[in-house]
C-alpha cells in the first residue's frame, strides 16, 4: 500500500511546481529557472502485462535551454527493483516525449536509502557502458534544516519539503516549529495544503502528533477535511462514512462537479484504503473521473 509519507515526498510538486527549482538550487545543480510548469500523465504502461507509473511528471519550461522533463520518485527504502525500473521510466519518456530531455529526482527521509538511491545505475559490460543513469537526490543528507521563522516564510514550500525529508531529524521539533510559526499569517490558501502536506509525510511518526498540536495552537485554519479526521482519529465508529464525507466536502469546497452517481460511489464505499486514495487525488483533481481513475 502506499504510504502517507510517500505521496507527500512527491504530490508537494505537484501543489507547487516551482520547487523544483529551489530544490536543485540548493543541490548545487545548475538548472535554469522555470518559466512554467506542467502536470503530465504518470503511466508510463506500454501493451505489456507490466504496469509502470512514475509518482509525479512534470514538463517544466525555461527561457534559456527549453523545457525539459521532471520525473520524481518518492522512495522510503531500498528497492533492487528501481535499478531496472528507473532507467525504463528516463528512456521511455525520453522517446515518448519526442527526445526531451529526462532528469530523475528521488526524495527520501533516511540517509542510508538517499545514499542507495544516488548511487549511478549502469547498463551495459565493465568494459562499454552502454547507458548510465544518475539521479538527483533530496534527503536528509542535503535538504536544509530551516530553524529560521523569517526563513521559511521566504520560501513556504521549500520549507515543507524540507521537513518532510528531516522527518527523523532528533530536532524535527524545531523545524516544525518554525514552520507552524511561519504559517501563522498566511492566508488559508497557502496553509491549508502545507498542514496537510506536513501530516501526510510525517506520517506515523511520534513527530506527526506534535505537527497537529503545533498548527491547532498556532492557526486558526484547522478546519479543513484532514484536521477533522485527524480530530475525530480516536473514534471507532464511522471511520468509513467519515472519510466518505470527507471526499465530498472537499470536492465540493473545490467546485468540483458532483453527479449523483459519483456522490453514490464515494458514500457507499466501504474500503478505507480506497477511500484514503481518493482523499488524496480530491485535494487536486478538477473532475470525479480523475478522483476514481484506474478504480474499478
């Protein structure tokens, strides 16, 4: 199953892509800046029984040296498996996309798997490479550790990503302070998905209770579908139904268009793990048909 902590290492390009470029400022990689950026298809599944998705694309624009591809990867342990899967997601695309250029950016929240994850795959005999494949990696090893109120301001996203990677930092209560902190005069807009973002990679972690407590005392936007849940946690009964409800209030806090068919499928689902799915792809999605894709 998918990990909270997963989807939030990826989706927060996705609230805002131009991270992209702090990120690979601060990596000390030489990208020009974005003039735009756009949310593309992740299914990378050709005619094959293999289904392959990459968690989040982005086509990204710039004025110097054209545009370019995003893929990331939310990684929470080593997998032998990328090390043929990685390569496949670059080349496809690469062809797909009519012979774009393919950066690979791996998150991750713990030094040994960042380490694996920057290690160069290689294709090919020890004496001809035929392709190599090196990935950008954001961790704990590089991503600030911002304990700067005025700091995070500067740069809100930035700030949440890099305490979604320090989720295990033994000071990860300083940064989240400071991050509550810094979110205390912004408008809902800019908070709401932040909170969330910061829940959701935190994860289960002991830090995440901590992260609710700070953004109950310190905001007054606690409103939304997560914190309600997050609230009501404790409670056995109506778990289901409340994530149902939920879905829909979010969609229809979003003006996104509901038919009585859809409001039907959601009410009556009983699995929470699709539910959380679609809890997830409510927060972005314009229509009911991105919220159940792939969902039969």
């Amino acid at each position: 199953m998918v990990s909270s902590p997963h989807e939030a290492m990826h989706r927060i390009f996705q609230e805002y892509p131009g991270l992209f470029s702090r990120v690979s400022e601060v990596l000390g990689i030489d990208i020009p800046p974005p003039t735009s950026a756009t949310l593309l298809p992740t299914d990378l599944t050709e005619n094959s029984p293999v289904e392959r998705r990459v968690d989040t694309l982005l086509r990204i624009e710039t004025q110097d040296d054209g545009p370019f591809l995003l893929a990331i990867e939310a990684q929470g342990k080593k997998d032998l498996r990328k090390s043929t899967s990685w390569p496949y997601y670059v080349t496809y695309l690469h062809n797909k996309y009519g012979g774009l250029p393919v950066l690979l950016l791996i998150v991750c929240q713990d030094h040994t798997t960042a380490e694996w994850a920057a290690t160069p795959i290689t294709i090919g005999v020890p004496r001809w490479q035929t392709l190599t494949l090196n990935p950008i990696v954001a961790g704990p090893h590089n991503m600030p550790v911002i304990t700067n109120v005025a700091e995070a301001r500067k740069d809100l996203a930035l700030a949440t990503l890099a305490a979604i990677t320090h989720a295990d930092n033994p000071d990860v209560g300083a940064i989240l302070k400071t991050l509550s902190a810094a979110l205390r005069e912004a408008p809902d807009n800019i908070t709401e998905p932040i909170a969330e973002l910061t829940a959701q990679g935190l994860g289960n972690r002991p830090a995440a209770q901590q992260w609710r407590n700070l953004v109950a005392v310190d905001t007054s936007f606690y409103t939304s579908f997560m914190s309600e849940e997050i609230r009501d946690e404790g409670r056995d009964e109506g778990r289901v139904e409340g994530q149902a409800k939920g879905i829909l209030l979010v969609l229809e806090a979003r003006g996104v268009p509901l038919t009585d068919e859809a409001r039907k499928r959601i009410a009556d689902c009983n699995d929470s793990q699709l539910l959380d799915q679609w809890i997830q792809r409510a927060a972005t999605a314009t229509s009911t048909d991105e919220v159940f894709a792939d969902c039969h």
